[in-house]
C-alpha cells in the first residue's frame, strides 16, 4: 500500500485558495488518488478522486502530475467552514475493486481564519 | 449519493459489558465494509475489513476475540466490542465503497464509545 505524506498543518485566510500538497512515491498503477475532509466528531467526507492529470469538482480541484507521485488538491476560496482535517490516501479504489484498502496517513490539519 | 448510516452515534457503557455498533449502506449493496478507529488528535486506523458471508479479515495488532465483526447482509456490518474497558474509548468509523460507481469510498458519521 502506498504510503501518502502530508504536512501536519497549515493557515489560510478567508478568500484566499489553498492547495495542500501530497507525496505518494510509491503508488502503484491500479492505484487512485482520494483526498477526504474531516470535522471533529465526523466521519470523513468526500472530496475529489482522480487517476491522473486535473480532476475539478464544484468544490475542488485535484492536480495530478504525470509521474503520479504527488498530488495537491486546491480549495478555491476558502472560508471559516473549510477548517478540517484533510487526508489524502492512495488506494485501489476504482469500480472494479470494492474490496482495496484504504489506509489512512496523518492528514493536514487546515485553520482558515477570518 | 452513496449514503452510509451509522448506529448508534454516541454510546456509554459500563466497564466489563458489550457494546454493538451498527453499519448500514443505505442505498447500496457493500460485499466489503471496514471499520476503523480513531483517538483524539490521532487519524484513522483501519481495524478490520468486514466481508460479507465469511470471516473479517483483522489488522495486525487488533485482537479478533474482542472486536466481533459480523457482516450477515450486503447492507449491515456489526462491531461488537466486548468486554469493553476504559482503552477502549474511541470514535469508531466504518466505510464502504459503491461497486456500481466511482467516487470513493463513503464514511458512516461515527460512533463515539465512552466506557465508564
């Protein structure tokens, strides 16, 4: 299982876009990349998913080189409620494995402040 | 969306007794759950995988004989703590991923045991 690394934390400011980076040297090529939010006392939701290249969403965008060792997610814009933990995780995810593992790393903690 | 609901979201227990925790997907069949554990301050950490009709496959270190996974359908897994002791404190999460869709897989809201 690839292992992900993350920075521990990082700041923003209302309005500003934040991109939190992510290293997964060892991924492997059935692997995908996952990036989940977590509040305090919540399961982790959903953000973004993509294999390669640029993935965006309505909340989200996901960046993805062609060696596919890093991977930086982008919140544009971020406000008070974007605070979380964010994790990213590397795994055979895709819809024809309903049974890879997903391993969770140490997570970036985001504090947006006003 | 996949939605997967998870019972009770909060439980207190006394010392020595079992407490079960309920995972449901609701609007989707999941051959595989997992269930994971989290500290305060600390991330995830995947406990076990839960399989449908057969035997949970356990992480290394977590005793099989104390956290009781039972998967009887496509849409429920159970964990049963038993015998459980203040350690045991913990949010626990479980997860499934929709074989008929990509997107990840999708988290229950948790349940946070307090053993007294």
């Amino acid at each position: 299982l690839a292992k992900t690394t993350q920075p521990i934390s990082m700041d923003s400011y209302e309005g500003q876009e934040v991109n939190i980076t992510c290293s997964h040297n060892n991924i492997a090529t059935n692997d995908y990349i996952t990036w989940y939010q977590q509040f305090p006392s919540q399961g982790p939701r959903f953000i973004i998913q993509g294999y390669k290249t640029k993935v965006t969403n309505e909340v989200a965008s996901l960046f993805i080189p062609a060696d596919r060792k890093s991977s930086t997610l982008s919140l544009p814009r971020v406000s008070l409620s974007d605070t979380a933990v964010y994790y990213c995780l590397v795994g055979d995810t895709g819809r024809a494995n309903q049974g890879g593992k997903l391993i969770f790393g140490q997570g970036t903690e985001l504090s947006v402040k006003p | 969306g996949a939605v997967v609901s998870q019972h009770p979201s909060r439980v207190i227990c006394k010392s020595g007794t079992s407490v079960k925790i309920e995972c449901r997907s609701l609007d989707f069949q999941a051959t595989t759950m997992f269930w994971y554990r989290q500290f305060p301050k600390q991330s995830l950490m995947l406990m076990a995988t839960s399989n449908e009709g057969s035997k949970a496959t356990y992480e290394q270190g977590v005793e099989k004989d104390k956290f009781l996974i039972n998967h009887a359908s496509l849409t429920l897994s159970t964990l049963t703590v038993t015998s459980a002791h203040p350690e045991d404190s913990s949010f626990y999460i479980c997860s499934a991923i929709p074989g008929d869709r990509d997107g990840g897989y999708t988290f229950g809201s948790g349940t946070r045991l307090t053993v007294v």
